[in-house]
C-alpha cells in the first residue's frame, strides 16, 4: 500500500484535472446536435460555486526521482512487465496512447506500483487534457518544500481557461440569487 498526492506544475492543470468530473457527456453534446431547429436547450456543464468555496491552492517545490512512464526507455519495460496484465484486460498492445487512456484504470495503477517499487519518488505525466500540462502523482513520504497558499478567485484567468476548455461555466447566479 502506498498513497499518492496527485499535483500540477500549472494552475491550470489543477482546474483542468479537478473540473474535469463537471464535463457534459460527449454522447449528449452530439444528441443535442443531432436536433433539427433552434438551439434552445438550457446551458449544461455547471460547476457550483461551492465547488470553489470549498478548495484552495497549494505551491509547493518537490524534490526526488520522478518516473516519466510514458517515455520511451519505461513503455519499452512497462510492455514486457504488464505483458500478463495487457492479455487479461484485452489489450493487443502497450504504448503511451494505452498508458494514457482513462480506462482501464488498473493498468495506470500497476505501472505506478513499479515505478513505487522501484524507489522513485513519484511519476511525472502529461495531463490527458493537453500534452502542454505538466502533472505529477507523488508518493509517501512525500518530499515537498511547502511555498503557500491561496483561495481560489472567480477571476483567476487559469480557472476561466480551465472552464472554457471543458466548455464549463460557474453557477455564480443561482448562488447571488
């Protein structure tokens, strides 16, 4: 058993990693395409605003060896290693697409569980919504250099690139109202 402090070395991958559950259902936006006539369906994909009130954000340095698993020298390794593991979820092959996919979760578990056995510090990753989002899953103990912290502003730019991106919006009215 090991725990992992999951982070981003962008605002912006905080918002896009954490706001990321709030997303309208691709299924649904290509329905709701589908309809002949005016687009008069009410605005989906709401975040409420306790969402924010809720939370804030941590700066902190790390320190230790990451695993980049979706590098070339790690996916070459992690194929043979989770051969069994690929055969038993269906998969005819491991490459950084299947690293990177949402599911099958256990696989992204275990390949984490080497790099932890291994003695590294943690795995450094591309975020899922952008290669250019630099993400981090840090292991126990964790090796931080804690910098501070700050409640997160509606007008933070980063925050309204994040909801944009996921085609997002807060529910500030309903909670003024």
């Amino acid at each position: 058993m090991y725990r992992v402090l999951y982070a981003s070395s962008q605002k912006l991958g905080c918002y896009l990693e954490t706001l990321a559950r709030f997303r309208v259902d691709i299924t649904l936006y290509a329905e709701l395409a589908a309809i002949e006539g005016q687009d008069d369906f009410v605005p989906l994909g709401q975040v409420p605003i306790q969402w924010v009130e809720k939370r804030i954000l941590g700066f902190a340095g790390h320190e230790g060896r990451y695993a980049d698993l979706y590098g070339s020298d790690w996916i070459g390794a992690l194929r043979r290693e989770l051969a069994g593991d690929c055969v038993a979820l269906g998969l005819s092959d491991l490459d950084a697409a299947i690293l990177q996919a949402s599911a099958p979760r256990a696989l992204t578990q275990r390949a984490s569980r080497i790099a932890f056995r291994s003695g590294f510090d943690g795995v450094h990753y591309r975020s899922k919504y952008g290669h250019d989002v630099q993400n981090w899953a840090l292991f126990e103990p964790f090796k931080l250099n804690p910098d501070k912290s700050e409640e997160i502003q509606l007008s933070d730019a980063d925050l309204e690139k994040a909801l944009n991106i996921h085609g997002l919006r807060l529910a500030v009215q309903d909670a003024l109202s």
